[in-house]
C-alpha cells in the first residue's frame, strides 16, 4: 500500500482540479464540445453551413444507397445460396442512368457552390474599407475611408504570460485575445483587404464566415456584413513561424453611435499621439516613448528584458554588433530587417520618432545604459538612413 500511496495521492489531486476547473464557451469563438461549423452572424457564413449540411446529406444518401446495395447483392446472390451470375455485356439504361444522375447530383451542389463563392468575392459597394496587415506576430489595421479614415494601430496578443507558461489559471479566452481588436459597424458591409509584411499569414474569422490569406507584396480582398453586435474571435490560419499560435483576430461588432463614439476617441487619440520629428527631443523622452514602443513591437520576440531566444532571436542586453556599436547599423536593421530571417523591416510600421525611440531605449536599458557609443539616437538621424 505504501508503494501506491504516491501515485493514489496524485490521482486524487488531479481528479480534484478536474473537478473544480471551470470550462465555458468562448464569447464569439468555438464552444464547448463543438463539433459541427458555427452558423455565423453574416448573411455569408450562414450560406457556408447550410451547404456543408447539404453536401453533407447528400454524401451520406449516396454512402448508404452504393453501399446498401452492394452489401444487399453480397448477401441474397452469395454462391451458398446457389447464386448465378447473369451473362449480359451491356445495359443501356444502366449506362444513361450512372452517367446521367451523377450529373444532376454534381449541378445541384455546385450551383448553390457557385453562387456562395460569387458572393463572397463581390466587395463592391462597401460601406468600410479596412486594411489588415500580417506580421510575424500580430496584426496591423488601417482604416482606409469613413470618419476613420487614417486610424492606424497594432492588434497584439493580450493573453498574459504568465498563463502561457502555465503559472496562472487560463480565462476562456486563452490565447484569443487582444489589446486592440477591430471595430465595425453592425449591419454595415466592411471591405477588408488582406496584405502581409513578412511571410505568408492568413485572416480567418469563422462566424463572420471570412478566410482570407495575406501574401506579401499581393492585395487580397474579402468583405462581410454581421448583423448581430458582439465580439467575434479567429486566428492566423496559415502556418507562419514561431508564435503561429499567439496572432488572434478579434472584430468588435457594435452599434452605429458606439461606432461614432469609438472613432472620435480615436481620432483625440491620433492627434495628441502624433510625433513632430522636429521637436527637440530630450533622451528621457526617447526611452520612456522607446520602453513603450519596443513593449508593443519587440518584447516578444527579443523578450521584456533583452535577453532573446538562443538561436532564433539575439539578446539585446549586451549586443555588441549592433546596440553597443555605432548608431548606423542599428538603425538599418530596423528600418530594413534582414531578410532571410525573423528580423523584419519596420520601415513602413514605424516613424522616425518611434524608430529612433526604441533604439534610444535599447542603449540605455538593462545593462547597456553608459557603455556604447551614441547612447541617443533622434528622429533626424534615422531620416538620414531612410
């Protein structure tokens, strides 16, 4: 009994946790135990589910109909039964009949098909145009016309670390999550075109019935009218590196006065955040805008304190090459990356203050504050690289 008392004990507090672990639906995202695809807020994803349902039944009656009659003949003409075997070569209306049905199934699926697939390319007449940008790994959104016109900002992960690594119990929306979700009107139809900066990524919300893939250096273009206010989550659905996994879609549907109201705040916002490069700089201004900056931008993949991810991403805290060196090379990798790998360009992501901000930080964070050279790098230094 003393050898299973380790194992007994272990069990019990695993059944306990069990017990007591809460599971619920996610709000606007995949519920508990589900099986079948979401029916969808737009008028697009109820088409989808009503197709898959079809074409579902329809394979399922020509599964059990071909099936049915060959287990039917295998039994009641089996050669125990004293069976014979007919001794004809050909069947004319046998031949027209398999050659004229399959037909008819085949136009009846793909008619319906069609006219789904027709709709969801028709982004004419589009009440909002946004565009979302992949990134390795997050989303970038920018509002190309309406009273938006001009809101820009990043769509990061928000899921705490310290859930991801287990050390903290995980909400119901794990990973699904972010600090800035995308804001639309309800029953308004918003044109999104889909492009990428890096590598292959791709914008799929299910109940807006939505997949579309972001390829660099292509527009790609999808568009869906949800009739119901809510909040509605999806994920990169194509594999695109390391944190695949940690770049969620989150579309916030409201009302037309909240849509009004959202975009006055954020166009407060875009004015009191707007950056004159020609302001004379202090260096305690560049590292606390820098801090912010490399937070939204640089954290996760070279860590909240410098230190990296061997092999994959280097640490900034004691960089020799570029951080504890001169300023030019720094500020070329960030403005252009390095292709070929995770570094990516931040010339088109960034301006001249935020750029020259984040470098300022990293030569005066950690243990880098009064070693290099070029400890404060201005807005007009990273203009004379571009």
């Amino acid at each position: 009994m003393k050898k299973w008392k380790p194992y007994l004990i272990s069990a019990l507090c695993l059944t306990t946790r069990l017990t007591h672990a809460q599971v619920s639906d996610m709000p606007g995202g995949p519920k508990v135990n589900q099986l079948n695809l979401p029916q969808g807020v737009t008028p697009i994803s109820a088409d989808i589910a009503w197709l898959h349902w079809m074409m579902l039944i329809i394979c399922a009656i020509i599964f059990l109909g071909v099936f049915g009659v060959m287990f039917y003949a295998i039994v009641r003409h089996r050669k125990s039964k004293g069976a014979v075997p007919a001794t004809f070569h050909e069947h004319i209306g046998v031949e027209v009949a398999w050659t004229v049905i399959p037909f008819l199934i085949v136009i009846g699926m793909a008619l319906p098909a069609t006219r789904t697939v027709v709709a969801m390319k028709d982004t004419s007449s589009a009440d909002l145009t946004v565009k979302a940008t992949g990134y390795q790994w997050k989303w970038g959104y920018e509002y190309l016309d309406g009273p938006a016109t001009g809101v820009q900002f990043l769509s990061t992960l928000s899921t705490p670390r310290a859930q991801i690594e287990g050390r903290e119990p995980r909400s119901n929306t794990y990973l699904m999550e972010v600090d800035n979700p995308l804001v639309v009107p309800v029953d308004k139809k918003i044109r999104v075109i889909v492009t990428a900066a890096d590598v292959i990524h791709s914008w799929m919300v299910p109940d807006l019935g939505v997949k579309q893939d972001a390829i660099p250096g292509f527009l790609r273009d999808s568009w869906f009218r949800a009739n119901k206010v809510g909040t509605y989550r999806g994920q990169c659905a194509e594999l695109c590196g390391r944190d695949h996994a940690f770049m969620p879609i989150v579309v916030k549907v409201v009302e037309q006065t909240d849509y009004d109201a959202w975009v006055a705040q954020q166009q407060v916002a875009l004015q009191a955040a707007a950056d004159d490069p020609d302001k004379e700089w202090s260096k305690e201004e560049l590292i606390d805008k820098g801090k912010q900056v490399f937070q939204a931008n640089c954290a996760s993949c070279h860590q909240a304190q410098g230190e990296g991810v061997a092999n994959t991403f280097p640490a900034l805290d004691g960089n020799e090459q570029y951080v504890l060196a001169p300023m030019k090379e720094q500020i070329l990798t960030v403005l252009n990356g390095h292709p070929g790998t995770a570094m990516a360009a931040f010339r088109d992501r960034l301006s001249e203050v935020e750029i020259a901000a984040v470098i300022t930080y990293t030569r005066n964070a950690w243990s880098n504050a009064g070693k290099g050279p070029d400890p404060v790098v201005l807005p007009k230094d990273v203009s004379a690289q571009r």
